[in-house]
C-alpha cells in the first residue's frame, strides 16, 4: 500500500516501486477516471466504487500488488482493513509518503487532474482536515519514506521485502 497526503509523491512513487518489486500497480485514481470516463452520469461514491474495484482486481492478480490511493484514517481505515481481507493479501506493508504539508499541498495546486476528482473543491472544504490529521493506517509494518526528495527505489523495494518477509 502506497499512502499519504494528495501531493506526497504516491503517483510518482508506486509504479516505480512495483516495476522493483516485479508487482502490478494498481492506481485508484486510475481506475476512479476511467469508470468516470465509462459512465454518462454522476455516480454517489465513485471513490468507493474505485477502490472496490481496486481490491477485487487485486484479488484477480497473481504475486504482488501495489496499491496505490489517499487513505485517510478516519474515513477510510474499516474500508481498507476489509478490501485488504477481501484481495486474499498474506501480508501488507504501507508506504507513508512522508513530506510536509506545505508541500504537499502546493503539489496538488499544481497539478492538473480529471474533474471527477473535485481537487479545487476539496481543497477549499477538506484540506485542512486531511493535513492535521493525515497518519499511515498501519495494518502492517510502516515505511516512512520521505517524498520530498529523490527515493532509492531499489532500497525502499528491499525494505518492502524484508517488511512483508516478517509481517
């Protein structure tokens, strides 16, 4: 699981991280912009749809899995302590992208991304929420990793490993 701020780095990180791995990459972001895309109305709740979606490829895929979405603990920690359950995972570790708030959030003002993601509305409504409260959701070993600067992915996959050998 890659997790952490919108802006600290999971996008860039997680596809790197499963090549190392030789793991599928699973975005939830992803996979939220094409049901967005296949669907001619608003769906309530397409997040959740997304990640569903996400754990039930997960459980279809053989080997590892790398997931990559915003956990927010106090949302979203049953959803993902039951989607993990759900995906037949034998082990997980989390990846907390690790970096400012600041910096994260001036990241996601920066960025440009498909409008079923309603950045410049959560940002005005949620953002401060998410930056005081943001924590790994920790239903396995923890790797704080910091995405403010460049990341030894062959390092970081080996430290996956190792979590994963002993969780």
């Amino acid at each position: 699981m890659v997790n952490g701020l919108p802006g600290s780095g999971k996008s860039s990180l997680a596809p790197r991280l499963a090549a190392a791995l030789g793991a599928a990459c699973l975005d939830q972001d992803r996979i939220r912009e094409a049901l967005a895309d296949a669907v001619v109305t608003e769906v309530p709740q397409l997040g959740a749809v997304a990640m569903d979606t996400v754990w039930t490829l997960a459980a279809a895929v053989s080997g590892m899995v790398v997931v990559d979405s915003w956990w927010f603990r106090p949302r979203d920690l049953e959803q993902a302590r039951a989607g993990l359950a759900r995906s037949g995972a034998k082990a997980t570790a989390e990846i907390w992208c690790d970096v400012p708030a600041e910096l994260a959030r001036s990241r996601y003002i920066a960025r440009k991304r498909h409008v079923v993601h309603a950045d410049a509305e959560k940002l005005a409504t949620e953002w401060t929420g998410w930056a005081a409260a943001a924590a790994p959701l920790a239903l396995g070993p923890v790797l704080r990793v910091d995405t403010a600067r460049t990341v030894d992915i062959r390092a970081l996959a080996d430290e996956v490993r190792a979590a994963l050998w002993t969780s």
